[in-house]
C-alpha cells in the first residue's frame, strides 16, 4: 500500500515539474505554437548562424523510472517536426549516449523507448540528439537538436559504512556523556529526491555501556567511571536505516571496537614489606645483586616507575636503576665487597610512580617503601696486586737478564698464603721478558728492538701456593726506549729524470730521508755526495738544511746515446749520538723533453732500420712467421717417427709380474708349461725370444766331446745352476739393463713331471746332496742369497 502511495505521489510531482517547465519556457518549447527551440548544445548549420530559425520538435516525456521490470520496452516519450505531413517521407534519427544499445526510435513516428533496465546510481542522465531526415536523400530537414533523459531514482540502495569497521579508543574513568568516534553510513540513492538517502543511527549491540546519536552518528558513554582494569574492550553493532528509519527502509551494520585506554589511577606497590638476599663477596663489581618489583596494575607510561636507595649502612656500596622493559628494581654493585669487613647491609628503597595524573590524585599516593637485606658469604679469593697496572721502561740497548722492575700481590684471605707469579705467555709470545716466581721482579730475556715493538703489555699471574686454582691477574705495561741504532735512507724510491735540454745549476730532484728511530729531539739530516763522486763533473748537492737536499746539474749537454742513466751515491747522515750514516743511489735517466721540460722518452735510444718501407717489413715479417711454421711443422713429424726408448724386443720380462694361480698336472698335462723348454739350453740366441724361458744359446757347462748327455739325464741342480749363470751374464754385459736387481721364481710342480720337486718344504724331508757355495763366487749381488742358503743349510 504505501509503496503504491508512494508511486502516485512520484507520479504527480512529474507531472508539476513538467507542468512548470513548459510554463517557463525551458527546454526550448514555446507553448503558444508548440515548436521546440534551438538547444544551445546543438550543432549549428552554417544558415543559422546568423538567423534564428523556428523548431518544430514536440515530445511528450524526459524521465524514466530506473530499474523497470516490465517485459515490454519502456516507453521514454515521443519527436515529431511540423516538416513531417505524415506520408512517410520524412525519417526520425536518434544518436548520443545509450543511443541504438539502451534507447530506440520509431523512425516513422518519432516513439522513444528503453529496452534496457537503467541504474541511475550508475548513470543519472543521458544527453541524446534527434534529427529528422528526408527518407529518400538522407539530408536533415531540420537542424539537430539535444536533449536529456534523466533516469528517476528509487529506493534500491541500502546505506553502507564505507570505513567501517571502526576501531576507538577512550580512558577509562571517562564521564557520562564523553565522545568515542563518530561513523557515517553513504546511501547511494538520490538525497534529492525523497527519503530514500536520509540516514538514521541506532546501537543494536553495546548497552548500557555506550549510545549514538541518530543523525550524527556520534557515539557516546553511556556509563560513567569504567574501569580498564575490569574490563578494556567493547564490541559495539551501529546500524544504519534509510527512509528515516521508517517502515520499509533499507538498513546496513557496522562494528565498533572501543578500547578502554588506560590512565594512571593505581599506585605501585610492593608484595612485601622486606626482602632478603644473599652475595658472594667474589661478586664483580657492576654485577647485579637483585632485582625488586612493585606491583602497579596500569600498563604502558602509566605503569613506568622510578627507585631510589632512601637511606642503608652501606653508602656508595649500591645503586637501584630501573628496567625500562619490565619496570623491576634493579640493584647493583658499586664497590667491591669484603666478607672480612662486612658482611651485612641494610637497605630502604622507595618505588614513585613517573607519571602521576593530577585527576586521580585522590586515589594516591603514587610511591611505596620496602626494605632489603643482603647477607656477604665468605668465598677463597685469588690474589690481588697491589697496583692493577704497573709501568715500567727499558733501554732498547738493554743486555739479556737486565731487571725492568717489580710486581707485588698479596692473599687477601685470612689464610695469607705465598704467592708465586708467572707471565701469560698469550701476552710474550716471543718470551722477550721473564718473572721470578719468589720475588716478581720482570726482567729482559732476549735483545729487545723498539722499532719492531716499542711497548709490551704483558699479564702476570699471581697463584696461591696452597691453592693454585686461585690466580689474580695484574698488567705489566713495558715501554722500550730509543737509542739511535737504525741509519737514514731515502723517503721514498726516486725516478728521477734528467733533460737533455737541461742547463748548468738546474734543480732536478729534491730528496728527503726518513729514519725508524725517534729522537726526542727529532730528526736532522745531513745529506752529501759520497767520496767517489765528490768531484765529479756532472751533478752536484746542495743541503737545504730542513731534511731536505737538492740535486744540480754542474753542465750542460747530456745525451741519451753517450750514457742513458747515471748513478749518483748520496751519503745520508743522522744526528744521533752516536751518529749514523748509510750510502744511498740515486738512479738519474737522460730522456729526451719539448720544449716545456716534459719528457718525452727515456733511456738508452732504440736503433731503428732506415730505408726500408712498411711493405718491406711486413714483408720480411712474414718470411721469417712462414719460416718457423715449417721449422715446427719439420720437428712435430720427426717426433712423432722417433723409436721409443726402450726397444720392445729389448724390454725385459723383470718388468713384469706374471702370477699363475692354477697347479698343473704334471707331464701329463699337455696344456701345461713345457719343461723341455726349460731343460733345453742349446738353443740358439734370438733378441726376439721371450726372457723368461731358458734361450737356446750354447751352454758354459763343459762336456766330454761327444759325451753331452739328453736334459732328462742332467742333475737338476745343473740345470738351474746353468740357467741362472745365463741370465747373470746376461746382465753384467748389457748397458741398457736397468739398476737393479730382479728375483724370478720358477716353482713348476705336479705329478711325474721330469722336473721332479722343486719345493723347499720337500727338501726338508729328503737327504739332499746339494751345495750351494757356487753363490759365493757370484760376486756382491748374490752374497745375501749365498748367506741365506748358508745359514737355511746349517739350521737343517
């Protein structure tokens, strides 16, 4: 019902609002003829621009109702010109924005209409142009025109809280009545028409803490006097209505959290009314003794506190300073403490609040007193050193064994125990120095130099003899003094350059000296010529008198071909006691200047080939790279064609190691090893033949003629013997065999082999005729093998 009323009521405003543009004239008609005016947003023709011509446009509506369900095309209103007799030569074209998308026309009868549902929160107005054209010619017969649809708005939009949530804060204790934050709710619809964008506020969730004012939106406490301390944050639901809040209305929420922001009204105070605490007297100085807390149940500033020590029996012994990050009291040691002279303090400190709120000083007062004991227990202290650091100096001269001086400590416990001391060799890794252990008197154990160190900090300990595990640690600061041991030299290496253009008396290098000992002093040096240039005809030096020396020229006509560099002595001399002097060369080079002085090129001058071209010099140059290219090519081939070095028909089997892991089967073997090839000596010497089987050469063993009996009757200790002497002179006569000797086991055994056993563990057991004293006469390598045998014989 009342959104039927409201249509009605919508419908008859429109009709007064037309009602009155037509009566003012606006939109260009006239009411007297019915003929539209030329729109000053139309598109002139060039016959208007001076006349003003009569339009002839009449239409019957300019606003649609946005959001249109129906299923027909929405009727907008309707064009007709005076041209148009209605024959249907005359054609009605529409263009501008939403023209042929969102609005069409009738091109015979000029009807207007929306196919599309509008959104006048997406678009408010829409500016079209209209024109009536000849059907046939498509030429205007009349001049354009503009006008405006404008979309009519609806309650469509409910308000939203473009910056909610929202997040507040407020002290607690705050009065009735005290601003939190304010919210604001945009509602999308036309604040210009109706009711529907005029918002109201109300508090859905949040009472009876807090309120809000219906058309500010400002909320409010509503409760005096909360406390963050029972309670710190509020979770709060605004709504926001359309319509005024009336029946029908669109609505939208938003949350609000408020923080109870806290406010200094508690005072700090202590859990206890006395502390007590217990220290080493061994305790650091600087060390914390204890920390004490007084309780404030503010937070942040509001909870910062401040201690002080009121009064104690030990002044000076301590001091409290706050903890910025935990607000504790933190007590700490200023002095260090001795169980034998006290061995109690008492303490009075006061907790004050930092920041105290005059409002709530009612609720005071803002500070708390506590007392605190600490008890010293006894500890074994190390030793202690009458003077933590102890000066002393030495010559730099002084002889190994010289006394520096001395360093005392002393047990500071009852017990009194010796001391014996000792240096941190950390600190004299080069035991420059030395300490009695009884005395501790510090003395030189090597030469010292003070140009390599000139002051040593060495660290001495003190040991308890009863107990060594105690150690005090002193500091020996040994400044070594300067003697004059070190002569001067050149500041820096000189380059110096010399002009052949140069002219008599001209200055061509200023020299300086630098020395590595320190006189008290400081430093004056004496420069000059050395003896054996004192006189000489080219240059001379001159002593500025302020560590400085110049070097002149004495002639004139230097030239690079006669001699390209000078060599100049320079005797530099200290003032030290006793005084020091070194010789020192100064390298001068002859170099060719312009005329500025600035050298162009130095040094011996290059000979250069005169009377050849460039083209001639490549030339050569290419003969001689052509020329090298063959030399290597030449050497690359003949290496690659050279013998190696050791033949393969001389490479001997010792360099071998062949090993045979399978038994034979003895003569009947046939895949065996064949022992008539070891047998058989008689056979003729080939470089080609293997040399790990006997080689058929004639043997040394001497026969009757005609008496040499087959292998199989020969002793095998003949055999061997034969073999073995063959392969010894073998070696002795051949320049290429290697230096050194070469063990060749032949351990043939099986069953029926004409070899028989050559096991040794066999031997043992059968009475052998062998003799071995042959071995002797093989000369120095084989006199180990001989002994062996020897003794083997004599131990079976």
């Amino acid at each position: 019902m009342g959104g039927c009323c409201s249509g009605i009521c919508r419908a008859l405003a429109l009709l007064a609002l037309l009602f009155t543009l037509w009566e003012r004239g606006c939109l260009g008609l006239n009411p007297s003829s019915g003929d539209l005016e030329k729109s000053p947003h139309s598109d002139p023709h060039p016959w208007e621009v001076l006349n003003r011509h009569k339009r002839s446009w009449v239409w019957n509506q300019f606003f649609v109702l946005e959001e249109y369900t129906g299923n027909e095309p929405l009727y907008v209103g309707k064009l007709h010109s005076d041209v148009d007799k209605g024959d249907g030569k005359v054609k009605y074209v529409l263009s501008g924005e939403g023209a042929t998308s969102i609005f069409t026309i009738d091109e015979n009868t000029g009807d207007i209409h929306a196919t599309k549902r509008l959104d006048r929160e997406a678009q408010a107005y829409y500016t079209l142009q209209a024109q009536a054209v000849d059907r046939l010619t498509n030429l205007p017969v009349e001049p354009k025109s503009e006008f405006v649809v404008k979309v009519q708005d609806i309650n469509d939009n409910e308000p939203k809280f473009l910056d909610g949530p929202y997040l507040a804060g407020v002290p607690e204790m705050s009065p009735l009545g005290t601003m939190v934050v304010q919210v604001a709710a945009t509602d999308a619809d036309d604040p210009t028409y109706g009711n529907s964008a005029r918002v109201v506020y109300s508090i859905i969730h949040g009472q009876p803490y807090f309120s809000v004012e219906p058309k500010t939106g400002i909320i409010r406490t509503a409760l005096p006097n909360m406390d963050r301390e029972t309670r710190d944050q509020y979770v709060l639901v605004i709504q926001a209505k359309d319509m005024v809040g009336q029946m029908g209305g669109l609505s939208g929420t938003t949350s609000v959290t408020v923080t109870l922001t806290d406010v200094n009204d508690n005072p700090p105070r202590f859990t206890h009314k006395s502390y007590q605490y217990t220290v080493l007297e061994s305790l650091p100085v600087q060390s914390v003794v204890a920390r004490i807390k007084a309780a404030d149940a503010d937070i942040g500033s509001n909870a910062e506190m401040d201690y002080r020590i009121m009064d104690g029996d030990g002044p000076g012994m301590f001091n409290i300073t706050t903890d910025e990050e935990t607000q504790d009291g933190v007590i700490s040691l200023l002095k260090p403490l001795d169980f034998e002279t006290k061995s109690s303090f008492s303490l009075r400190i006061e907790a004050t609040n930092r920041n105290i709120d005059s409002n709530f000083l009612s609720m005071g007062p803002f500070s708390d007193i506590t007392s605190v004991k600490v008890t010293v227990e006894d500890v074994n202290e190390p030793p202690v050193f009458s003077s933590p650091l102890g000066k002393m100096v030495v010559s730099e001269d002084a002889s190994v064994g010289t006394s520096i001086g001395r360093v005392s400590a002393h047990d500071p416990d009852t017990t009194n125990s010796a001391i014996r001391y000792s240096i941190d060799r950390n600190t004299d890794l080069e035991r420059f120095f030395n300490v009695d252990a009884l005395s501790g008197v510090i003395s030189t154990a090597k030469p010292l130099d003070r140009e390599a160190n000139s002051v040593h900090n060495l660290t001495i300990f003190a040991i308890e003899s009863q107990d060594p595990t105690q150690i005090g640690k002193g500091s020996a600061l040994i400044t070594v003094l300067d003697i004059n041991d070190n002569a001067p030299v050149f500041a820096i290496d000189y380059e110096t350059l010399l002009c052949e253009n140069a002219i008599p008396g001209q200055v061509i290098q200023t020299i300086s000296a630098v020395d590595k000992d320190e006189p008290l002093s400081g430093h004056r040096f004496y420069f000059a010529l050395a003896a054996p240039v004192a006189g000489n005809l080219n240059f001379t030096l001159r002593d500025n008198k302020d560590n400085t020396a110049s070097i002149l020229t004495k002639r004139g006509g230097f030239r690079r071909q006669e001699q390209p560099v000078y060599r100049l002595p320079v005797l530099i001399m200290d003032s030290g006691s006793p005084a020091l002097s070194s010789t020192n060369t100064l390298s001068v080079r002859v170099c060719d200047c312009d005329s500025d002085g600035v050298a162009l090129s130095c040094g011996a001058v290059a000979y250069t080939a005169t009377g050849l071209s460039t083209g001639a010099l490549l030339a050569i140059l290419g003969c001689i790279i052509t020329l090298l290219v063959m030399v290597l090519l030449i050497v690359t081939m003949r290496r690659r064609r050279k013998e190696p070095l050791i033949l393969e028909e001389e490479r001997d089997i010792r360099e071998n190691i062949v090993r045979y892991d399978d038994e034979g089967g003895g003569e009947e073997d046939t895949e065996a090893f064949d022992m008539v090839t070891l047998r058989n000596l008689n056979v003729i010497r080939d470089p080609n033949v293997r040399r790990d089987v006997t080689p058929d050469t004639p043997t040394f063993f001497h026969y009757p003629s005609g008496a040499r009996p087959s292998y199989k009757s020969l002793p095998d200790n003949v055999v061997f013997r034969e073999f073995i002497w063959e392969r010894l002179k073998d070696a002795d006569v051949d320049p290429s065999a290697p230096p050194y000797d070469s063990l060749q086991t032949y351990a043939f055994e099986g069953s029926g082999s004409v070899a028989e056993s050559l096991s040794s563990l066999e031997s043992l057991s059968t009475d052998s005729d062998q003799n071995y004293d042959y071995l002797s006469n093989w000369g120095p390598r084989f006199k180990k093998l001989a002994d062996l045998y020897v003794i083997t014989l004599n131990n079976t």
